[in-house]
C-alpha cells in the first residue's frame, strides 16, 4: 500500500468509496482472513457485516492516487462473535502478516479504542465527557477538563564497544522475554527526566555502567500499550556487567559473528541492531 496518512478527527460528510475500520474486541483486532492474506475490513459502515460498535471514531485518511481512503476504529462488545472469514487477532500477531501502513495505523487505533473506552467520565469532576470539536480530546462540558490521548515516551539505546578482539554491542535478554530472545536496551522516561538522563540510569540500574558520546537514532510509536519509543545510540564509558535480576535474566557482550536471536523488523530495536551489523559489515 503506497500511501500517506493523514490524521484528523472531523470525518467527511459521505463516503465515496469504504473506509478502512479497525475494530477491536478488548486488545483484538477484526481481520479478513483471504488465502494467505490479512485484511482490514472496507466498509461503508460496521452495519454491512451486522455489528453495530459500543463507540467509534475517525481517524483520518490515507492519501492516495484513487483518492483519499478513510479510517475509523471503534469498540466491539466482548460477546460478539467476529462474521464468517473474519476473527478477532491480537495486534502483536500481526506483525509481519499484514501490510505494514495498516499495521501502525492499527496501533493508533487500538490507543485511540483505549483512551475512548477510559475516559467517558471527567477524572476531574466525575461528570460525563464530550468528544473535542476541534482535536483529539476530551472535553469536560462541566469543568472544562481537557484529556488527552495518553502517551508513554520511552528510550531505547544500543550501546557498544571496541575490545582487542573487535567491536562489540551489548545485548540483554529481559525477564518477560522467550528463552534465546536478546535486544538492546530500553526503559520509561520519568518525570522531570530529559531523553539522556534517561539513557544514562537506565542503563546504569539495568546493567550497572556507565555510557558516553549519546546520540539520537530515530523514533517509532509503539502502541504496547501506548508508548513512544525514542532511540539512542551510545558508547560503553566504565563499569563491570550486573544484572538487575528484577527485570534482566541475562545480558552481555557480542560480536557481530555470534549475535543471538534478536527482534524482527520492523522494530526499531531491530533497526538499532542491524544498522550496526551493517557498518560493520563495511570495516
């Protein structure tokens, strides 16, 4: 799908041809199964495969050369079963199964479904909400309470080394992730805390160094459940490996020959990853 999209919340008066609907039962997503495809359902409206949404909302559009293709998400009672040739799939599971622009705009839509289902009611005043005429918000019609959206930044950085034996990346295996699974390291950003500040205890309460020369790599929205993923590249500085065991089972140093399983695309861990492996395929 070559395409741009567009956010936006006022949706057009009409549709001339169906919108794309990302409808999600708890964290589950409708699908199309087709041969060996996953599909997004086009839709004029939910009613066309008999399911009538708890709530719903625009999203905006993707812009393309058949004109512009709109998308809502919204919520589907947890007793519904899904139509013939569709199910309700885990968004984690569709990672690499379908086209990856459907992908991330399902992740916004799945935080979209969320933030809609969690703040019906003022966290302020108790008193009913109203969708923001203008931005995607909640407005407080008795107090004027504005929500948003709620997003988690977070870090991610790859830390690295030069040793007699050659360069090195640093690689730990989290307590929640499946035996043999190793990835860079990554952690929430607390209040008052710039990105580097971050990087720097992150990296000295997981694994107890410290780093240097940080860098900014890039970003990816991360809708597990709502963060945003700000990557870093960095220089191992001083201090001996050590786990904290709450929340690291293993870790340590690799060379680019002996790496271990590692996140698949289109993660920005593995982009952190094989961005390394690549220039160090070239010295």
């Amino acid at each position: 799908m070559s395409s741009l999209y567009v956010s936006a919340v006022t949706p057009p008066p009409s549709l001339s041809q169906p919108a794309l609907w990302f409808l999600f039962q708890n964290s589950r997503l409708l699908v199309k199964l087709s041969d060996d495809n996953v599909e997004i359902p086009l839709l004029f409206s939910p009613a066309d495969l008999g399911l009538i949404p708890l709530r719903q909302q625009y999203m905006g559009y993707i812009d393309s050369e058949t004109g512009p293709r709109h998308c809502y998400c919204g919520e589907i009672a947890s007793e519904i079963q899904p139509p013939p040739g569709m199910i309700f799939e885990n968004i984690r599971t569709l990672y690499s199964r379908i086209q990856e622009p459907c992908f991330w705009i399902g992740g916004r839509a799945i935080q979209i479904v969320d933030w809609d289902r969690t703040h019906q009611y003022c966290g302020q005043c108790g008193n009913r909400t109203q969708n923001h005429p203008q931005e995607r918000a909640k407005l407080c019609p008795t107090c004027g309470l504005t929500s948003y959206p709620r997003l988690a930044p977070a870090i991610i950085v790859r830390i690295t080394r030069n040793t007699l034996t050659g360069p090195k990346i640093l690689l730990a295996r989290a307590q929640r992730f499946p035996p043999g699974m190793f990835s860079v390291l990554a952690g929430f950003v607390e209040i008052g805390e710039t990105l580097e500040e971050c990087v720097r205890r992150e990296v000295n309460e997981e694994v107890g160094i410290t780093v240097r020369h940080i860098r900014y790599f890039g970003s990816q929205p991360w809708p597990f459940p709502h963060s945003l993923m700000v990557a870093f590249t960095a220089e191992y500085d001083s201090g001996e490996i050590r786990c904290d065991q709450s929340e690291i089972a293993e870790v340590g140093w690799f060379s680019r020959d002996e790496l271990p399983r590692t996140p698949p695309p289109p993660s920005i861990a593995n982009l952190l990853i094989s961005d390394w492996i690549e220039h160090h395929a070239l010295t």
